[in-house]
C-alpha cells in the first residue's frame, strides 16, 4: 500500500568510429565484376567473361524468385490498404452509415510527467517559489527520490490550516477494510494451495510467523505481530503443536472463514491499530490552499490540471502515542484493479481500486516536542527485499517500537515540506513501477502533538485514463461557471479513496 544499472560509456575512438562510419570504396565503371588479376582488355569477344556465374545471385533464375516475391509483396500492401479502407468507411460517400466510436487515438495526448534530478544526497538548489523570496530544495534519498524544503509553508499559513481543520470538523481515519472491499475479496476465487505458495516465500513447504507477517499488512486495521499470529493460529486451532510455523497439510485443513471471523469479532486497542491518529480532514479548495497549489506547482512543474485536479490538502492530528507504521502511498495497477480516482470517467467493471499517488507532498505544521520523525526504513539501501525487514524480533515497518532502525528520518519543523516520487519512470515520461523504497511511516508520538497535511498528486499509470479524466474535470469545471472549481466533482472522484493500502 522497484536502481538503474549503470551503462559505460564508450570510449573516444569508439564514438569517432560509430560517427563516422566506413563506406565500401565503389567500383570504377567499365571494369567487370570478377576480373582478376591477368585479365586481358583486348578487343577479343571469346575472351568476354558472363558478369556472373550461372548459378550466382544474378542468375536468371534467382531474378524470376525476385520478381514473384515482389509481386507478392505488393499484392499483399494492395490488399491490406484496401482492407483498412473499407473497415474504416468512407463517411463522405456513406453519409447514413454509423460512426464509429472514437478509439485511443481519439483520447487527448497528454505530455511527459516531470521529475526533479536528485545529483547525490545532499544536494542543494535554489527555487524561487513565492515571489521575492527564494527557497531552498535539498535531495535526501535517491531512493526514494526524496526532497526536503525548509519553510515552505509561512507560520501563520501554519496556524491558519490547523485552525481552518478544526472549524470544519474532525473525523476518525478510515482503516478498516469496507464492505465492498471484502465483497471483492470474496469474489476472487484462489484456492489455498494457490494461497500457501505465495505465502510461502522461500518455497520450503512451511510457512514461518515471517512470511505471514510480510504479506499480512492490515488485518482488521490492526497492526499484526508474531503474537497476534500465534494467538489467532491457537484461537482457530490451526498450529497444533504450538511452534508458530504451518505446514501445507495444517494450512489446507484449516477454514479461512474462521480466520475472517477471528479478524471481525477481535477488537484492537488504538495502539495496536496500523494507524493511531485521532483526526483527519479534506480541505475544499480555495483561500489558503490557492496559495499552496500555486507553490506546489511551482515546485513539482507538473502541469496545473493534474495538480489541480488531485485530492484536497489533507489534514491529520497525532496525539501523543500516535503513530502509522510503514506503508506506501499507493498501488501497483493490475488488470484487477484501478485507480479510484479514475474510476469516475474510466466506465471499466474491476473488482478492486487502489489510490494512484504520482507524488507526495507532506507539511509539518507544528514543531513536535517528542518523537513524530517521517522514517524511512530502507531509504538508499543497495537492494530492496520485503521479507529483509523482518529480521527476528525487528520488524522495520514497526514504527512504534523499531523507528530508531530505520535508515533515515526527518524530523517535524514548523513550516517545512517534504516531498517524493512513489512510482518510478516507464522510460516513456510516464508512470512505471511503485517505487518500494518509498515505504514510510509515522514514528511515535513520544511528547505533545504532531500536525501535518499531506498534498497527494493523481495521475493513474495508464496514460489514456488519465488523460479521460482531466477532460471530464475540465468539461465540468466549464460547466459550472469561469471561476468555479469542480469540488463536488472531485469530492465524487475521491470519495472512496483509500488512505491505507
């Protein structure tokens, strides 16, 4: 909820000799092809050689083989545009046949996605992104490609978001899993030998605490650990003799409904939950936040619609004990799934959605007393393996108690902004990959209270999708009058996006 090789260069002479390439010095004319040496140039026609031999490349019968090849050839060019131009119709002679509905060619083209160059960590620039003032972008992590910008947000800018939060009223983080999604889940038909061998990591025929803990990311909402596995393995009597670890014979007698129904009936304590964050709130466009996007547009120089047209800035409050354990802010894009924020235009029937998330924008808007650091448990590491962070009793994505672990963390400032890339490039200027060294989390909340607002970036990987739902956005924005903004546009694009993953 994937480092590029490095590739030498050539050297000196090898780039003068692929510039400038060897060209075969021609024949003189009136020299045959084939005279050799000793050769005589008398007027004597029986000395006359043939310009080939009888079975050569330019034989007679080599020549009849071209021919009918060609003639092959063209014959099938000649069909095959006479087939596209009947498939297609000619709307000027057949003024009552049906149009055809427009293909992807007819979908707007949308240009490449920017990205900003890290050069090395630590990297320094110089942008200016209000005007008379000039801020400083500072590269943290390659991977992710994570920046850091000290006082991008003013104090009272700060104060007056918080206080904006507060005004319109505050609800609990969504976490648990809805309805529909476990009416999806239901839908999806994988036997449990199927299920077995994609737990089973190391392909040893067991299944260790490990391996179920690496792919079991949100439970109920709750944040599950060795214990939790062990208590509901002995609640549902799937591990007989107690050692944690299941065999396929003991995973495929169990019933996995009594597992969904342990999860259900099983209530966790807000500590244990994979989020403890007492309130969150979308701020509706306009005011301050017009301020901000122009901001965030200037940094990120991604064009305005996609900015424009991403989720509200939202606000979240933890208090002290508050933490959200490691996660990414978005999803891959398989064939079962789609982005939620598409999902309005895209007129597709998938069983799941999941947020696309291009970027991530996160204010601190207080300074912390204790604790609240944004970690990075593998920022820069040389390769990337999920069942690697979970190592004995260290379970890096654990941000309660394992948050001193992690590679990097950056510390709450009043006013600063830190931003990321959660997909890597496709090598074409679009969406490729999530990038899994983006995975972050909130460390505890030790003394006071942590505010933040976070500023996610849509823009789903296929690039026909999104270029649908920017005209669909744009067309109702017209609609609704030159200065108006779509919100209850957006506020359906969104409703159902998930914060967790």
């Amino acid at each position: 909820m994937a480092a590029a090789a490095t590739v030498p260069r050539p050297g000196a002479g090898e780039a003068v000799e692929a510039a400038s390439p060897q060209w075969a010095t021609p024949e003189p004319r009136g020299v045959a092809v084939g005279a050799g040496p000793g050769d005589d140039d008398g007027d004597d026609d029986s000395t006359v050689r043939p310009l080939c031999k009888p079975r050569g490349i330019c034989s007679r019968a080599y020549f009849l083989v071209l021919m009918v090849f060609v003639h092959l050839y063209l014959g099938n060019v000649l069909a095959l545009l006479l087939f596209v131009h009947y498939s297609n119709g000619d709307e000027s002679t057949e003024p009552g046949a049906p149009r055809r509905p427009p293909g992807p060619l007819s979908v707007p083209t949308l240009g490449p996605l920017t990205r900003l160059e890290g050069i090395k960590v630590g990297y320094e620039r110089k942008a200016q992104l209000v005007n008379g003032k000039e801020h400083i972008i500072r590269t943290l992590s390659l991977k992710p490609l994570l920046f850091e910008i000290p006082g991008f947000l003013s104090d009272e800018e700060c104060r007056l978001i918080i206080h904006l939060a507060q005004m319109k009223g505050l609800q609990r983080s969504q976490i648990l899993p809805t309805e529909e999604y476990e009416d999806a889940m239901s839908t999806v038909q994988v036997s449990q030998l199927d299920l077995f061998q994609l737990l089973d990591q190391n392909h040893d025929g067991l299944l260790q605490l490990r391996e179920v803990l690496a792919q079991t990311r949100l439970g109920n909402g709750r944040w599950m650990t060795p214990e939790n596995i062990q208590e509901m393995y002995s609640a549902i009597k799937a591990d007989p003799n107690g050692d944690g670890v299941l065999s396929l014979q003991e995973f495929s007698s169990m019933d996995l409904r009594d597992f969904h129904m342990y999860m259900r009936s099983h209530k966790a304590e807000s500590s244990e939950l994979v989020r403890n964050s007492t309130p969150h709130v979308a701020l509706p466009g306009g005011g301050s936040q017009v301020a901000i996007f122009l901001r965030v547009l200037r940094l990120t120089r991604l064009s305005p619609e996609i900015v424009e047209f991403s989720e509200p800035l939202q606000v979240v409050r933890y208090g002290e004990g508050g933490h959200y354990h490691a996660h990414v802010d978005s999803g891959p894009v398989y064939p079962e799934t789609i982005c939620s924020h598409t999902k309005l235009v895209a007129n597709e029937s998938v069983p799941f959605e999941t947020s696309c998330r291009y970027m991530t924008v996160l204010f601190y808007l207080n300074n912390v007393t204790g604790g609240g650091e944004t970690v990075f448990p593998v920022a820069d590491n040389r390769t990337y393996d999920e069942m690697s962070l979970i190592q004995d009793d260290v379970d890096l994505r654990d941000t309660r108690r394992h948050c001193d672990k992690g590679n990097l963390r950056v510390k709450p400032r009043q006013g600063k902004a830190v931003f990321w890339y959660n997909y890597l490039p496709d090598g074409q200027g679009w969406v490729g990959d999530v990038d899994d060294y983006s995975l972050h989390g909130g460390c505890l909340v030790t003394r006071g209270t942590k505010w933040i607002a976070n500023n996610w970036i849509n823009v789903d990987p296929s690039r026909a999708r999104q270029a649908l739902f920017q005209e669909e956005m744009a067309r109702l924005s017209r609609e609704g009058g030159a200065d108006s903004q779509p919100e209850w546009a957006l506020d359906r694009a969104y409703r159902n996006a998930r914060v967790e993953l």
